[in-house]
C-alpha cells in the first residue's frame, strides 16, 4: 500500500469502500508548528462526483487496478449508454452518473477506453482533450488582440470562448474536464 505522498494522477484507489480516481495531487509543505499535507481531487468511480481531500503524507492507501478495454460507444436510451467490444460484441449498458456532463463529448461509433473493475464497468476513460470544428461564431472585432474572448459554437454544440482570430471551420483544442480552450489546431480540409 503506497503513501498518500505518492499519490498521481490517474492512480485508482480505494477508501472505506469506495472506488476513486486520483485527478489531481499536489503537496503542500508544513511550518514549524504544522506539518506538511497532501491535497488530493478524487473522482468516485461509481457516481462521477469530484471531491476534495486531506491525507498526511506517511498515510496508507490502497491501490487497485483497473483492466482498461477499448469500447464502441453505440447509444444511449437517457438511462444508460451502451458500449460494444470490437472483438465480442457483447453490449456493456453503463449508467448516465456514471458519465455524466461529459456526455456531449460522446459520438455514436466513437472508440473510448472503459474501465472495469472485477468484471464491471467503474468508468469511461474520457481523453483529457479533443480536437472540435467551430461551427459558428461571430467576426473578430480586433483582429491583434489574442486575449479578448468570443463565443463559438463547436460542432458537438457545445460553446466555448476562444481568442478573436478563431474563424469558422477551425478546429480547436478543448479541454474536456474545464470545457474551456487550449490551442487551435488548425483548418479542417473540405
């Protein structure tokens, strides 16, 4: 069992019972009087929801391991979403918590790791960025000036601000878990 020092980033671990995934782990060193202290941002494996937490460095946590199979997202029935394997073709039914807001990031026939644990699904491995058209937005009103923001519609229908010199038909980098943008990418080709 590793110390809550050596927490990282996507480690699965387990406490009092429930499953989580690490997000983020940063450490904060003590003064004299106060000793240091590991922050952690954990996501609960079984209902998507985020939370915050405290270890002392020398504290024990236990790991697990997650066996991780590329799936094919087929469709969702408002309840569930349902994925395929390539290679069996069994359809895995995986609930909306378990998916959450980041369902608008789900395309149908989109190939997207899942993650099982003892033989169930615990949660879907969303990429930390993707790469999206621009499929509305307005005219730059000063066509210099990259840190002055604007709406966009992105070709998911999702609307993001990005900087004055992003046209249409652009492709942007998103970030998933912010929905906010990282860097164009470039044009896409017609």
């Amino acid at each position: 069992m590793p110390a809550a020092s050596e927490l990282r980033p996507g480690m699965a671990i387990r406490l009092e019972g429930t499953l989580f995934l690490v997000i983020e782990a940063t450490y904060h060193s003590g003064t004299a009087q106060q000793k240091g202290v590991m922050h952690a941002r954990l996501r609960n494996l079984r209902t998507g929801a985020i939370t915050d937490r405290r270890f002392r460095p020398e504290e024990r946590v236990e790991e697990i391991s997650l066996e991780r199979r590329v799936m094919e997202y087929l469709y969702n029935d408002g309840e569930m979403f349902y994925f395929m394997d390539p290679e069996t073709y069994d359809q895995i039914p995986i609930p909306a918590s378990m998916i959450g807001d980041l369902e608008i990031f789900l395309q149908p026939n989109q190939r997207i790791p899942v993650e099982f644990y003892e033989g169930q699904p615990v949660a879907v491995a969303f990429p930390e960025t993707v790469d999206l058209r621009v499929v509305h937005t307005s005219p730059p009103l000063r066509e210099r000036e990259s840190h002055v923001y604007k709406p966009a519609v992105l070709e998911n229908g999702l609307e993001v601000l990005v900087p004055q010199f992003i046209t249409e038909g652009d492709i942007v980098r998103i970030h998933v878990y912010t929905r906010s943008y990282v860097d164009r990418v470039g044009k896409r080709s017609s």
